[in-house]
C-alpha cells in the first residue's frame, strides 16, 4: 500500500536513494564475478558488446550453443571473443515470468552431453533463482528481473554460462520499487561457452544488505 503522506513520500524517495546505492554496488560484484562472460548482461537485455559482429566460425562450441537454443526462440544472434576465447548466443522467448522453460531446456541437453550443473553451496543471488534490480547502465535505466546459471564439462575445461533477463521500461521510481514481476513476456536469453575460471565470490552479504535495505525503507 502506498500512503499519501509527506513522510511517507519521503521514505519512498529514500529507498529508491538507497536502491541506487545497491544497484551500483551489485553491478560492480557482477562486473567482477563474470568478468570473462557477460556481454550485455547488465544491459541484458544486451547487446553483445565484447562479441566480434563478424560470424565465428563454426566449430565444437558453436554448435554446443546452437543446441540451446529453443524452439520458439527468435532474434538470434551468434557473437564471439577472440581475445578471450569466448562464443555466445542470444535470442529472445515470449514467456511469461517466472519462466523456467529456457534454464530446464539447457538443463537437459547439456546433461545428456555430459556437463554438469555448477552450484555454490551460498549461492549468490540471481544463481538459479530469480532476482531483481534497476539497469543503471541502460538508457530509462529499466528494472531487470535475472536468472544465472553455470555448467562446467567433466574435464572442468569449459564453462557454460546462461543469463535469463525481462527488463520493465515506463515504471517510476516508486513502481520499480514495488514491481514484483516485470511489465513484458519478451524474455532475453544470452548463453556463453568459454574457459572454466573460478569465479570469485561476493564479499559477505554485501548486495543482499543494500538491497534488502532498499527495498525494506
């Protein structure tokens, strides 16, 4: 509920305050945590902006990609890095949130090819679950609803990373505040296939304390 007082109003300018607070403190964990993989994630919906805009070439990591890629997918586009030895794919779902559909998908067929679900044992947020937060680096700075996932092959060579993201245009301050699920079925889907790294870990509960404080003023 949204009261109509003047300190009510100023609560709620105070939380969307501290929400950018939280937003930029995230975005520079993520920047760290998939440092080699995210294209346009933090724009996810994303343009691919590491990825060469010439055709890679097609070879072993390629067509691993082009098997996740779902029926009803559009748009898609294949994208590579030379420089750090990185193919991806991305296109787009009409499903409604919270859709499951895509990660299931790649579930299944990277398991019949043997790779394996990598799963922290403290999870960060947004790995396999869904999470939400303002796109400060995109233009009407959306509010994105995100899902991670990681698989990593048996020779632990090779790592699959898959971002799952509906951005929410036309929403104010407060509305971002108090969206619970996005205002659009177009789910973005980015998959990239690169070296295995150990990605390093948030420092202990720090976006989870900026941004539950957020949304908790």
């Amino acid at each position: 509920m949204i009261a109509e007082t003047e300190a009510d109003t100023h609560l709620g300018d105070r939380a969307a305050h501290n929400l950018h607070l939280g937003v930029r403190a995230h975005n520079s964990l993520m920047k760290r945590a998939y440092l080699f993989f995210i294209l346009f994630m933090s724009a996810v919906c994303l343009t691919i902006g590491c990825s060469s805009q010439s055709p890679p070439k097609e070879d072993k990591d390629i067509e691993l990609l082009k098997k996740l890629i779902v029926p009803n997918a559009y748009e898609v586009v294949v994208g590579h890095d030379n420089k750090l030895n990185l193919k991806s794919i991305s296109y787009k779902v009409k499903s409604k949130y919270p859709s499951m559909e895509v990660l299931e998908f790649c579930d299944n067929k990277l398991e019949t090819m043997g790779w394996q679900k990598k799963i922290e044992s403290a999870p960060a947020r947004g790995d396999r679950g869904w999470f939400q937060f303002i796109e400060g680096t995109m233009k009407e700075e959306p509010l994105v609803h995100q899902l991670a996932a990681r698989w990593n092959n048996k020779e632990k060579s090779k790592l699959v990373i898959l971002l799952l993201r509906y951005y929410s245009y036309n929403l104010t301050e407060r509305g971002k505040l108090s969206a619970d699920a996005p205002n659009t079925d177009i789910l973005n889907v980015i998959i990239q296939v690169g070296p295995y790294v150990e990605l390093p870990k948030p420092a202990d509960g720090v976006c989870d304390k900026f941004m539950g404080k957020a949304l908790s003023d």
